[in-house]
C-alpha cells in the first residue's frame, strides 16, 4: 500500500535504490561487484582522531547529552579553521554552528527558514539533498542546469526571470558533487551581487573544500565583502579526514540565518555525541598532514581512473577536485540513459556506479563515478569494462531483445 502521507507524496522513487538492490542480489549470489557508486571514503579515520575519541568516551562525564549547537571547543576550531583557510573571522557564537554532517544542517536549515509556496533556485544536477531538503520543508524548485558548456549566469538569470514569486535563496555547491566542477573567488563576487541584487539568501555547500588536485585550494563565499550579510556555508569533516560515519559538519555565516538554524535544532536534537566532538575538535586543531595524504590518494586514484578507463574505451575528463568522475555515457549506450546504462553495467561489468539521473534530469548523459576503491580494484574495473566495451553490439542486442 503506497503511503498518502502529504511530504512522502513530494517525493519521487529514488533512483539509486534500484542499482542498489541489483547490487545487493548480484553479491548475494557471490558476484565480486567493485563498487564505484556511492561517495563513501574507504580509508580509516586518521588514528590520532581516533585515540582522542577512546580517550574521551572514557570518561563517564561525556556521556550525557551534548548541546546541539556544538560544544565551545569544536566552534572554536572550526572558526581557527576558517581564519588559517580562508583569512575569515568567524564568531564563534553566532556565526557557526555544529551539526550531524553537512546534510543535516542543510535540511533543517530549510525547515527553519522556508515558508509554504517559497520558490529555491536549485542547480540541476545536484546532490539530491540541496532540492529535496527545501521540498520536505514545502518550498517550490526552480531549477536551472549546470555542467559543462553551461553558462551559470545566463541560467541562473533566467530561472530568476521566470520565477513567480520571487526566489528566496539560492543554493551552490563547489566543488560540485555530482560534476565536480569548481570556481573561483570572482565567481562568488558576482553571486554575491546578484543574490544581493535579487534579494536572496545564499546557501553554500563547501563539502569537498579540501579534496582538490590542482594545487588551487577552492575558496569560500565567506571570503567576499559582504557575503555574510545573505550567505550560510555548509562543511563537513566526512571526506576532510575519512569520518563520515562519525556525522559531524557545520554551517557557517549569516548570523540570522545561524540562529534560525540553532533555534529549530534545539527543537531537534541533542548535538552529537560529546567524544565525538572533542575528537572532531582535534581533528580541525591537530596535524594536518592527513589531509594532505587523503588529497594525494584520490588524485592517485583519479590518475588511474583516468587512463585505465581511457585505455578501455571510455574517456571520461579528469576531474579537479572531489571524489568523484562525472562521466559521458559511452556513445553506444547513450541512448539508454545513466539508469539503464548502470544496470547493464553492473550486470555484464560487475561495475556499479551512480546513475546521473539521480541528480536530476539534466544529469541523465552522465553517471558519477567514486574514487572509494584501490587503485588495483580500479583497474579490475577497467579491464572488467574494457571486455564490455568490446561486446557493445552483443549486449544492446540482447538488451533489445529482451
């Protein structure tokens, strides 16, 4: 029976879920699937972070509730790291708070701030979160198309040209989960100008802030003069230093924006566990050489990614930072779609990978590619693709015939 519930009605079949379930039949069966799909970082947390954790759940005081705008210490942190990163003075109590990784921040965020009928400029594609938060919340999206050859501007304008009411925030997310394109600091300059322009609220997800290749670290919309007066930045430690099941992120900017977001958490929860905290707090105030070395191992990864999979037949651009391909469908399975292409792909290269449908309909000549297996996992893929590459005609055949 199909729920009639008015928020479950909003939303649509999720459509990862069906290469999900292939994917968990085809490993019931004993298949050896390598799993590039989901952005879920294979390496251990740092040990440094995690003796602080063991070290604190030690003591019994920690053990009650924490507070959910985040404990002094870790607000603090996350401000130092604001100010060594991007040279940008944070307050720590009314300009950051702590939340359950960067998601949750940015769905409650939307329940705080969204009234019946408020129209959100979304990208497409996009994390599904960014849309989908302020469509549990009963926003409207408008959504406009991003990727490349795509001018940002000239879409964003028309979407707000089009727009009836008048949009009321606008969400980014560079480096961009799934297409992880970048920008630079003149790109936030001219947000800031027309969200001010427009009278819109900024919402920025810097998730992968410190996953980059290029030795071009990504910059923050905090940075711009003038930004915080209409701008709230999402983080999160989950790839920064491999925990992400540990869900600790923030949000961080416009004081109104922070305190509605503190306001409704208080309604919601109790923080994160309090080891957790204190070990995120040494992991923003301790070595970094960590993230120096995760930074190294994706580019690794990517490299190998890159002329592997080239070497059997599907270009795909390298990516500059994140951890994640954005991939061209192959020309002779484009005509499928990313959804139909993923489960073939997983069904004759024991490949699995996101489908670009997943992150909205212009993703649909895409699907995204995770680097959360080792380089010689990788290149099992490669080879695993190459022969299915070979046998196109035979697989869209029986495809077909079927």
């Amino acid at each position: 029976m199909e729920p009639d519930f008015h928020r479950i009605k909003r939303l649509p079949p999720y459509v990862f879920e069906q290469v999900n379930r292939m994917k968990a039949a085809a490993r019931a069966a004993g298949e050896d699937i390598i799993d590039l799909g989901m952005g879920n970082p294979d390496c251990p947390t740092p040990q440094h972070i995690v003796d602080k954790l063991v070290e604190t759940v030690r003591d019994g005081r920690t053990h009650r509730y924490s507070t959910s705008r985040g404990i002094p210490g870790l607000r603090r942190a996350n401000a130092a790291y604001y100010k060594r990163r991007f040279g940008v003075d944070i307050d720590p109590e009314t300009e950051t708070i702590a939340t359950l990784g960067s998601k949750e921040g940015l769905a409650n965020l939307a329940m705080a701030i969204t009234a019946p009928g408020d129209v959100i400029l979304s990208p497409n594609p996009s994390y599904p979160i960014h849309p989908y938060g302020f469509i549990i919340a009963g926003a409207v999206i408008r959504h406009f198309e991003v990727g490349p050859g795509i001018d940002f501007f000239a879409a964003l304008e028309r979407a707000v040209r089009h727009c009836i009411p008048s949009p009321t925030c606008l969400i980014l997310n560079f480096p961009s989960n799934p297409t992880a394109m970048t920008v630079d600091l003149e790109f936030y300059k001219e947000v800031v100008r027309f969200a001010k322009e427009h009278g819109m609220y900024v919402l920025s997800d810097l998730a992968y802030a410190e996953i980059y290749f290029d030795d071009v670290p990504p910059p923050s919309i905090l940075q711009v003069e003038g930004a915080r007066d209409i701008a709230v930045e999402f983080t999160s430690l989950s790839k920064t230093y491999s925990m992400p099941g540990w869900r600790i992120g923030f949000a961080t900017g416009n004081k109104k924006l922070i305190g509605a977001l503190t306001r409704i958490k208080s309604y919601l929860d109790y923080g994160a566990f309090t080891p957790i905290q204190v070990a995120a707090t040494a992991a923003l105030n301790g070595p970094q050489d960590c993230v120096e070395g995760f930074r190294k191992l994706y580019k690794q990864r990517r490299d190998v990614m890159i002329s592997s999979f080239a070497a059997a037949g599907w270009v795909i651009p390298a990516p500059s930072a994140t951890m994640f391909a954005w991939a061209p469908i192959p020309e002779p399975f484009r005509h499928l779609g990313s959804l139909e292409f993923s489960k073939l792909l997983l069904q004759e290269a024991k490949v699995a990978v996101a489908p670009g449908l997943g992150f909205g309909e212009h993703g649909d000549s895409f699907v995204r590619i995770a680097m959360v297996e080792n380089e010689q996992r990788i290149r099992q893929a490669a080879r695993n693709i190459k022969k299915f590459m070979a046998n196109a005609p035979q697989h869209l055949a029986s495809r077909e015939a079927s």
